[in-house]
C-alpha cells in the first residue's frame, strides 16, 4: 500500500486527482493520495505537493478542498511549535463527561460491533493506515460514547499510524471531544453506512443526532485498558563518525531525500530512545522509516541522546531541521518547507486559512 521507493512516491504526487478529491475524500474509495506517510515523516512537504497542484493549472475552486486539507497539517503544526506540551492537555475547553483515561478494550481488540469500523481497526493493524473519515469515527466512538479521555486513545491510534503525526493526531482527537471546538463531533450508524457502504442496523449508533448527549455507555464498551508500548529501535553498528564533518541530523519526523543533495556532508538518522518513550511507535511504524531512510544515500543510523552524538562530531558540525520534538539539538537550524509564510498561533483553522488565503490571492493563485 505504502511503497518506499523515491520513484513510487514521485508518481503518488503525480497521480493526484484534486477534483475528484474535492467530492470523494469523504467515502471509503474517495480519491485521497495516500501521501500523509511521506509527509509525515519528512520525505515530501506539503509545499511540494502544493506546488504539484499549482502546477496543474485549474481553477482554484476546483482543488482548493485538497489544498486546505494540505493546510490542516502546517496549521496543527504552527499549534504544535506554539503551544508545545500544551496539545497534550485539553486545549481549549475541559472533556467532559469522562469516565476513564484508558482505551474502551472493543476499540484496541476490533469489537465494537461496528463491523467497518471493526475491519478498519484490523487493518490499521495490518497495514499502518486508516481513512481520515474513519478516523473520526473511531475517536467519536472512544470519546463521546464510551466517554475515555481523548489522550490514551490519541497515543494508541498515532503509535499504529505509519503517517503518525503527534500534532495532527492529538489536536484532531481534541476536535473531535470538543476540547478543542465548539462542540462533539458525532457519527451515526446512518452516516457510516453512506460513506462506507454498509448497511448495518440496530447499532448503539443507530440513533438519532438529537439522542446522543443522553446515550448512555454500552455495556460492552464499558471495559478499558491502558494503552502503552516499548518502542522496538535497532541495535547500533560498529560504525566511524567523522568529527567536524558537516553534518546532517535526520530523525522520525525527516527523512527527506533531496536535503542537500550532491554535497559532501556526514548524513546521520538519530533515533533518540527518550523521544520514542514519549511517542512509543509499533514495530512497522520503525520500519517503514528504516525502509525510507534508505533513500538517503550514505545514511548511518546512531541510537542514543543528542548529547552523545554530539560529544562524538562535535555541535558546531551540525545542521538539522527545526521541529518541537528537538529543541534540544545544537548546531544550525533550518527552517522546513511550509505552503505558506502564515506563522504563529491562530486559535481556529479558518482564522489561519483566512490569512493564507490572502497571500494565495496576492500571488494570483486564486482566480
């Protein structure tokens, strides 16, 4: 589903059809592109793929669903470098109710009795991916049925996630608790069958929207469990390091091929076990990113603390991409690719589209 190749993944963007996203995204075959575990993990930007559909040349109207989703992700993330830990507290309003702060134990063992969501819940299992659509689902079920505190759960589905961002995780979980909103998303049996083709009934979601605040938990997700995991990282090579070496730093979340390409440079991929202690990831999660990483031509892989690594190249040699997980690096920090030049904390997404969309317009990219 997921090829690692930099040619398969080139010929994903090329594939985009971003009209027919715009009206399918939503449903189980939708025309999505499968590109969020690159991007995720650094190997494309969305400035990439933005500049892709730029180069399409249609009618703004007519890509601008795909290129707001592409917008979601730099938004989470300006949250994320604004807000820093904070995502990982309820933003903006108290969950309530809650009853736990563990994982409904139907959700973790596919058993909810939702049978897509069931085979959706295996297959992220399987393969690493989930429907966007579907994910919201699954966290209506978790948060504002079984009433689970939105963190747990968050860490359990990102830590499947082969396109696992902490931020768009986390801040989409609040969205959708209504930690961050205005209100609790919710999804009835109705709605899961029109966007996935079923035609399920007799549910504990086969209900009206106006009976949802007064549902009362189902029995059977009455029983939760705490989520939590040990990341399985490689074991270090015997390997020489050059010392004073230019130096790129690469991590879980950069991965991107063409950095600095055709310079003589030491390319490095950290894998820091404190960072995957607080962001624990599935053992197919690590490989996919071991499999991407050799796209990086030359790679050597250290595990350990910045520090140490460090200690062995010297600081000053080193270059990395800015990202909250490493403001603890040193050396010289890049900035990474963004869509747009709309940085800081907006306290809404379309507060932060209203100004991306002006700059679009005064580049002529809206007509």
């Amino acid at each position: 589903m997921f090829p690692t190749d930099v040619e398969a993944i080139e010929q994903r963007i090329s594939d985009i059809d971003p009209i027919r996203y715009g009206y399918s995204r939503n449903f189980a075959d939708g025309a999505v592109t499968k590109l969020s575990p690159y991007i995720s993990r650094g190997v494309v930007s969305t400035k990439v793929v933005f500049d892709h559909i730029r180069s399409l040349d249609l009618p703004f109207k007519k890509v601008e669903k795909l290129v707001q989703e592409l917008a979601w992700r730099d938004y989470w993330q300006q949250v994320w470098i604004a807000k820093g830990d904070g995502i990982n507290v309820d933003l903006k309003h108290k969950q309530e109710p809650v009853s736990n702060f563990e994982v409904p134990l139907p959700i973790m063992t596919h058993q909810t009795s939702i049978d897509v969501i069931d085979e959706a819940i295996l297959d992220l299992y399987r393969t690493g991916y989930m429907h966007n659509h579907m994910r919201m689902y699954v966290a209506s079920i978790t948060c504002n049925i079984a009433q689970s505190h939105w963190l747990n759960p968050a860490q359990w589905m990102y830590a499947h996630l082969l396109d696992g961002d902490w931020a768009s995780n986390a801040l989409s979980w609040q969205w959708v608790a209504g930690t961050n909103a205005h209100k609790k998303y919710f999804a009835n049996q109705q709605n899961i069958n029109k966007y996935f083709y079923s035609n399920q009934s007799n549910t504990f979601l086969d209900v009206d929207y106006s009976y949802f605040g007064a549902l009362p938990i189902p029995e059977h997700m009455q029983d939760t469990a705490l989520f939590s995991l040990q990341t399985e990282l490689p074991k270090n090579k015997k390997q020489h390091f050059q010392r004073g070496h230019k130096t790129l730093l690469y991590n879980y979340y950069n991965l991107d091929p063409y950095w600095h390409t055709d310079e003589d440079v030491q390319r490095i991929l950290l894998l820091e076990p404190s960072f995957f202690d607080k962001y624990p990831v599935s053992p197919k999660c690590i490989g996919f990113m071991l499999e991407l990483a050799q796209n990086i031509s030359g790679i050597k892989i250290f595990v350990g603390k910045f520090q140490e690594l460090a200690q062995k190249i010297g600081e000053e040699s080193i270059v990395f991409k800015e990202h909250p997980t490493n403001a603890h690096y040193r050396g010289r920090s890049e900035s990474r690719d963004w869509m747009f030049d709309v940085e800081g904390y907006y306290p809404s997404f379309f507060a932060f589209w209203k100004q991306c969309k002006k700059m679009l317009s005064k580049k002529g990219d809206i007509r």
